[in-house]
C-alpha cells in the first residue's frame, strides 16, 4: 500500500466547507482484502491506537468504526481513520474524512480535513498519511509499533505541525477577522496575512500591517535614535548613549550610576541584554558579546511594564516577570527548569503562548552572578532568577495591568506613537507602579522609556500567567477595518457547462458600466479593470485568488469551471451571486465525474457557497439546474433565488412570479425583467450584442443570467439595456459566436466542444441560413470520454451535410487522428450520404471547409485555441462582419429587428 499522489483543496469543495488535502492510495496486496479477513487485525490495531474505539464513522455514534473493523473494510479507509486520529493525537485538530473508490480496483482518494489555515505546500498532511500506512501495515504484518517507536513518531510530526502552525500572535488577527467576516488568507507558512478582498484589502504581518511606517519601523529598530527623538521631545528616558567600541562602551559606563545596562544598539526579543553590570569587567563582556554597536544606560528601579498601543489607543498592558524558577529543597535549577517546560502552554520560539526557558550561558551568568550553578539545588521557596530581561522570548512571564494604568502613562503612550510614527506599537517602559501618576523632571530619574518596539508580540497580552486575557487582535483588526467593515467586496461566481465565460464577461461590463472596477477571471485569463493581466485558463481558486487580492478591483466577476474546483476547492468563501448557466453532458469521465447528476453534484458547490442573503441565479430551462434550489446544502430558503428563462411561459417562471419571485425572461422580443405580475421590458432581443436578432437563444439566455447578476449588485435597469447594447462581441467575447466575412462566404467562429454547445450552434445557423447552407471545420477535445464524442458526431450529422475534421494539436492522450476518426464513424453511421473530410491542423481544415462552401454559405469553425485561429483567418483575408446575415423566412423568429425582415439570399453586412 502506498500513496500514488496527493492534492490540496484551498477551500470549500466538493467534501465539505474547509480545506482538506487528498490522498490517492494504491493498495496493492491489500487490494480486495478487508480487516475482517486478517485474524487479529483490529485487537492489534486497537492496542497500538486505543483512540480509534471512540470514532463514530458512518454509525454516527462512538465503536462506530470498530464495528466496522470487525464486519471487514478496506484498508484504504483504515488508513483514513488512523491519519484523523494520529492528527488528533499532535494536537491539530481536524475530524472530516472520507474515503471513495477512485474507479480501478485498489486504488482509493481518501480525504481528509485540514486545518483552515494551514499552509496549502506544508508537508504535514503527507507525512501524516505515510505515518498511517506504515502503522497500519506494521499491524497487519504483526504486532504492530512499539509504544516508544509510536512516541517518537508522534513526536516528530508534532514538532513539525508546530513549525508550520500560525503563531499566538498572528492567530489572534485571524481568529478575531473571522469572527467579523472578514475573508483570511494566509501565505505559505508565514504570518503574512491577507484581510479582506480587492481595494479594501488589508496586509498584516505579526503585528505589523501595511500601514506600519517604515521610518517608524526603522526608528524602533535603533535603540540609540528612538532613546535621542524621544529625550529631545522630554520623554523620560535613561542617561545613557550609543558605544561602537568596548572604550566608548567603558567611558559611558564611567560617567552613568550603576549598575547599567548593555544591549545591542540593533537587538530584539530581549538577545544579548545584560542588565545589574557593575563593573568595568562585567560590560567590557557584555560589550564582546554583542560583536557589534552597544547602547549603554543606567539601570532604572522598578518593574518592567509593556503597553500596547493601537492606532493611538492604549488596549492593553502587562508586568513582565524574567524567567525563574521556585526551589522546593530538593530539586536542582536544571530539575526545576524542566518541570516548568513541561507547561503545554510552552513551545519553542513564538508557537506557543509562552517559550521554554533554555539553559545557556546567558542563563549560567546570572546563576553565577547569584552563586549558584546549574546543579544548585535551591531551598524551599527560594526564587532563582534565570535572565535579566523579562521579554517572554527568553521564558518570560506576564500579568495584565491594563485597569491599572494611569492616564498619565496612557497619555505618555500616545505621545510617543505619534513621535515614532507607528500605528502598533509596544512601548517598555521600567517604572515604580504603572498605577502611580508620572514625576516629570525627577532627578534622578526613577521612571523611563527603555524601548519602543515595532511588530510587538502579543503573547503575554492573549494568555498572561496572572489575570485577564486581552483580544489585543481584535484590537488591530478593529484599526485596520474601522466602522464594522467585514473588508468584502461584492463578488459573483459564474458556472455551468456552456456559456459561463460569455456571463462572466457579461456581467463585468454591466457592473463597470456602474462605475466599479471589475476584476475577472475567466477561460481567457484574468482582466483587472478592463486589462488583461494574465493569459490562461483563469478558472481555478488561484485566479480567484489573483482577483479578490488585487487592491483596485470594486468587483469580483469570477468564472469558476469543474475541472479547478475538483481538483483545488474553490478561491474564496461566500460570493454574494451565484450563476449556474445549465448542466450537460461533458467532462464525464475525468476526475470521478461518471453522470451528469456527478456533474451537478459539483458545479451545486457554487450554489452551496453564496451567503446566506445572497442571490441565486438559476436557468429555469435547465433540469438539472432547477434540481439544485433543492439541494439541502444550497439552503436556498435562504437567499434570494430570481430564474432567467427564453420560455415566457415555463411553469418554474409561472409559480415562482405567482408567489412574488423575480425572474428576467424572453417575452414577445423582450428581455423583461418580472417580479411578481410587474413586468419591465429592457431591452429587445433583437439588440442583444451577438444573438444575431434572436437566433442565436442561448445568446439571449446568457444575456439575461448576467442582467440578472448585475441587477443583484446594484446595477439601475435603466442603464442596463444602453450597457448591454454597448458590448462588443468580436472585442469583449472574442471566438465565440464571432462572425466573419471572406468574399461571398461567412466564418461563423465558435468555441462549441460538446453536444448542447454544438446543437445550439447549429440551431442559430440554421436560422440565419438555413441547414442546407451549412459547412463546418470540426476539432472536438480528446479527453472526452468516446460516448461524448459520439454524441457530439450525431449533432453534427443531424445539422450539417459538408464537414472538415481536424485533432486538436494537443491529443489529450489520443492516438494521432483518433478522435477525428471516431467522429467520421459516427456521423457517417448517423448520416450515411455525408460528406466528410479530414484535415492536418486547423489551417488546412478551415481552406478545405471554404473550398466546400458556395458564394452565400456559411462555414461554422470550431476551434481549440483562439490566438492561432484569429491570426490565420486574418492571414487568409477575413474581416469581422459589421452586420447580421439573413434568409428568407427568418421573420418568424421572436424579434422585431428590420434585419430579419428582408428577403432574398442571406448576406453578411
């Protein structure tokens, strides 16, 4: 049994609402063996992990699984349950898993949650499955690990997810974004985090945001400047200056009172300070062990104190207690720091809420400095002071003062934010009682300033040792989203099988029209504000990514396709418009996809994920469309649900307007708005961009999904009819129903690659010119499954007498005119009497299919990249037509466009 590969889903997806990661599993030997078939399996199994006997599994209750260990299952799904318990077990807490068939015997995806801010490249998820394999294979071939082997294991992956987790600080910014709605991204393993979406977007990092001033930032990292701005402003500071060598370092420790203090003029988190000097010896050492510039100053009296302060605002304080430990009589300092390390609450770094105390030669300074050892053993009571500095990073601990402070060091704060330039800032301060009102002008100097910090950790402010915790992040996300902003911006998911990407792009230009700077990602790539930022196939959660995080986008118009969802989970966590265009037949066959009902299992996680309150926007003339308002998961009670539909008298569109429901629909020529028995014509069909005066239906259809999405965000109707007329197809839709004219013959263009798509192409031709007027250049994909391919040839057969067949130059796993050769079969067994001809390339397919064509014909091109076929239609001579071609007998379509009034042979303008 081994792990063939593994894949992260980023977000919500097709298994639940959180991030998960995938394991495919070959299963090898085991492959049609269960658990029931091993004798012994689940004793030795439950004996390694006594914790497996409470896992509920499809029984719902507690022994669940182990009934099912004793009744047989597969070990796919036991490595499922061994990776949720051995992730328990390090503490990352997740309890979602699932194991399915992935279509070949032994080979299973098993899914399994993971924690929501987790880094989608950490290594933890994989090393977590191989940890389950390994154990479950030990068991099966005996005994199974020792418990010490077990530990160790433990043991190292815990270090691991430790290493990869958010920090107490950051965790804090995350935790109180969520709780506002606030969208959270966290960049790779760092504490890079990304609030919010488009221009209200923020950027923290730690403690830090990107409104942090660098000259601040730069002031705060040298002790020297920050001690001279501030005593020029008469902020109480410590006497003291800067040493670059150990004699200016000895000559300022000569004119100060000690004892003193010697801190690297450059330092943080407490490294290399020295405090309680006394003599030459003692700072000339602490001066080498810097290497580098010093600030000497003289030691003040008094407890040392942090105050945070954010964006002017004093929201917490703490009494910083350097890290010790309490004799009992027996136990030596090393026995002593051991026992206080074993505190959960204890990591190593900033992991945890408070740092384990390391024994070091700073530590054995200040034991000898008391005249202990490591091996002293303390009497009862007895406190023995480990470091000099108190800063939680060196093992420190803290108690909240913050209803103690008194308005004078609150208001001394604040004057010294402003000084410095930060929006967050810890300010240390040594004083007496932070209670007690300031002395100014004391000589000598009992209170002071001793450090201003930017990026200040938060630990000792989240989980003090003594008193009460303070939300100190939601204290800065409060500054960075002032008011109650949850940082969105309105964003629409756009899906279905055909037709998605022309409704994405509809829907941007009927939102820019109002102003906004729409951000868009679709099949083509992602446009921000109208400019193409990448080329690619944009339809993924990155791409989503790309826009939500771009920080002039007003808008997010997000085109969102089966394959990125499967395979990477959606980019973002409600959208407040969900569209689904229609749900056919294609894609089936790849990713587990088996059924169009798989088909609108997936494409539903669209709906399932537009917030409660939100809009839903579904084609009432699609059956599989309409079954997903009732899905349980899609909760549709609660959202808005408005149908678009070209049949004004479909009994969806009836009984929902008979309750009070919105609908936009095709009526008499019309693209109407209706809510209720109001009807509000919009625009005539006739004027629709690109529906050729009402043949081209599903052009309508498309037109009438983005009307809807961008009336739900706002858009007034009056604008809507003079924006939607203002698009372009040949420039803002390019390749799909675009048409062109070469001498006496059409070039309908058209992105068209599976069967709907395809007999919706042909209806609208046979309509402008009728069938017998029709040839066509044909390129289907390869990696549909032959049953596709085969409809999508009896498609072409019923509509065309004359076609060109060409491959794809990317096969997609196909033999070299394979799939060319399949289509040929298929129409020629639908159509016997079939012209058919193959072709090399798209190049010879589209001079062949014209050679077929007659003066008055038109040549439907179906193409796979759009690039390549633009410029050879350019080469060859062809112009986009600036009209619409006609035929006899048209007049009778829904539309009231002069156009299609006119007689005679069909023209292109």
């Amino acid at each position: 049994m081994k792990i063939e590969s593994l894949r992260r889903l980023r977000g919500p997806n097709v298994y639940l609402s959180r991030p998960a990661v995938v394991a495919r599993l070959l299963l090898g030997d085991l492959a049609g063996v269960e658990t029931a078939d091993v004798t012994g399996f689940t004793e030795r199994l439950l004996r390694a992990m006594p914790g497996l006997a409470e896992h509920h599994c499809a029984a719902g209750v507690p022994g669940g699984f182990v009934s099912r260990l004793r009744g047989g299952t597969y070990f796919g799904h036991v490595s499922e349950h061994v990776a949720i318990e051995l992730s328990q077990l390090i503490g990352r807490d997740v309890s979602f898993g699932r194991t399915v068939g992935a279509g070949e015997t032994g080979v299973y995806d098993v899914i399994l949650e993971c924690p929501v801010d987790e880094s989608s490249e950490s290594p933890v998820p994989g090393e977590l499955f191989q940890a389950a394999i390994d154990l479950v294979l030990e068991v099966h071939r005996g005994a199974g690990p020792s418990a010490a082997v077990l530990s160790r294991r433990l043991t190292g992956l815990a270090e691991l997810a430790e290493r990869e987790a958010t920090g107490p600080s950051t965790r804090s910014i995350i935790t109180a974004a969520r709780r506002r709605g606030i969208p959270v991204e966290r960049f790779d393993d760092l504490s890079l985090l990304r609030l919010g979406w488009g221009h209200r977007r923020r950027l923290a990092w730690a403690a830090m945001t990107d409104r942090t001033s660098a000259v601040g930032v730069d002031i705060a990292g040298d002790k020297h400047v920050t001690r001279r701005l501030l005593d020029e402003a008469g902020i109480p500071v410590a006497p003291g200056g800067a040493a670059a060598t150990v004699q200016e370092a000895l000559r300022l420790f000569a004119a100060l009172e000690a004892p003193v203090v010697v801190k690297p003029r450059h330092g943080r988190q407490g490294r290399d300070v020295a405090l309680h000097l006394t003599t030459p010896d003692e700072v000339a050492e602490a001066f080498a062990a810097i290497g580098g510039e010093a600030v000497v100053e003289q030691q003040l009296d008094g407890s040392d104190y942090r105050v945070l302060v954010v964006s002017g605002e004093v929201v917490a304080a703490a009494e910083r207690v350097a890290a010790h430990v309490v004799g009992d009589g027996t136990a030596t300092v090393a026995e002593l720091v051991d026992r206080v390390n074993a505190d959960p609450r204890r990591g190593v770094g900033h992991s945890r809420v408070l740092t384990r105390i390391d024994l070091d030669d700073a530590t054995d300074r200040v034991l000898r400095r008391a005249g202990l050892t490591r091996a002293s053993v303390p009497a009862d009571g007895e406190t023995v002071w480990l470091c000099d500095t108190a800063n939680l990073s060196t093992g420190g601990t803290s108690r909240d003062v913050t209803d103690q402070v008194h308005p004078d060091v609150t208001r001394l704060c604040q004057r010294i934010v402003a000084l410095t330039g930060l929006d967050i800032a810890g300010i240390d301060l040594r004083l007496p009682d932070i209670g007690d009102p300031l002395q100014p002008g004391a000589e000598p100097v009992t209170a002071g300033v001793i450090e201003v910090n930017a990026v200040p950790g938060l630990r000792m402010h989240l989980a003090p040792a003594h008193g009460r915790p303070r939300d100190v992040g939601d204290a800065i996300v409060r500054a960075m989203f002032p008011g109650g902003s949850d940082g969105r911006i309105p964003a629409v998911a756009v899906t279905g099988t055909n037709g998605k990407t022309t409704v994405t792009r509809l829907i941007a230009h009927l939102l820019s029209g109002s102003g906004l700077r729409a951000g868009v990602a679709s099949t083509d790539g992602v446009v921000i504000d109208g400019r193409t930022v990448q080329v690619a196939d944009a339809t993924g959660p990155r791409s989503a990514q790309m826009v939500l995080g771009d920080p002039h986008v007003e808008v997010a118009v997000l085109e969102t396709a089966r394959g990125g969802l499967l395979r990477r989970g959606l980019g973002y966590d409600w959208s407040d418009v969900g569209v689904i265009t229609n749900i056919t037949a294609d894609h089936l066959g790849q990713d587990g996809l088996d059924s169009v009902e798989d088909l609108a299992h997936v494409k539903a996680v669209v709906a399932e994920r537009v917030r409660d309150g939100g809009t839903l926007v579904l084609n009432a003339d699609d059956p599989w469309v309409r079954s997903i308002a009732d899905r349980p998961r899609v909760r549709a009670d609660r959202k808005r649900l408005i149908w678009f539909s070209v049949d004004a008298q479909s009994p969806v569109l009836t009984e929902h307007l008979a309750r009070g429901g919105a609908a936009y629909v095709l009526h008499d020529g019309w693209l109407v708005q209706a809510t209720g028995a109001r009807r509000m014509p919009l625009l005539r069909v006739a004027e629709v961009p690109g529906a050729y005066g009402g043949a081209a239906l599903h052009v309508a259809a498309n037109a009438l999904a983005a009307i809807a999405a961008a009336r739900a965000l706002g858009a007034r109707p009056e604008n809507l009819a003079d924006r939607l007329a203002e698009f372009d197809p040949a420039v803002a839709n390019p390749g799909r129903g675009t048409l062109f004219r070469l001498g006496e013959v059409s070039l309908f263009v058209d992105y068209a690659h599976n069967p709907a798509a395809l007999a919706a192409t042909l209806r609208t031709l046979h309509r402008l010119w009728g069938p017998e007027r029709c040839v066509a250049a044909v390129t289907l994909p390869g990696d549909r499954r032959d049953d596709l391919l085969a409809a999508s040839a009896q498609v072409l057969a019923d509509g065309l007498t004359r076609v060109v067949l060409y491959d794809d130059a990317d096969p997609r796993g196909r033999a070299p005119g394979e799939v060319s050769g399949l289509v040929e079969r298929e129409m020629r067994a639908r159509r016997p009497k079939l012209t058919a001809v193959r072709a090399d390339g798209f190049r010879d397919a589209v001079t062949a299919a014209l050679r077929l064509a007659v003066p008055g014909e038109v040549v439907l091109v179906i193409y796979e990249k759009w690039a390549p076929m633009r410029a050879w239609l350019a080469e060859l001579g062809a112009t986009p037509a600036a009209g619409m071609p006609v035929r006899a007998g048209v007049a009778a379509l829904p539309s009231r466009h002069p156009a299609l009034r006119r007689t005679g042979a069909p023209v292109s303008g």
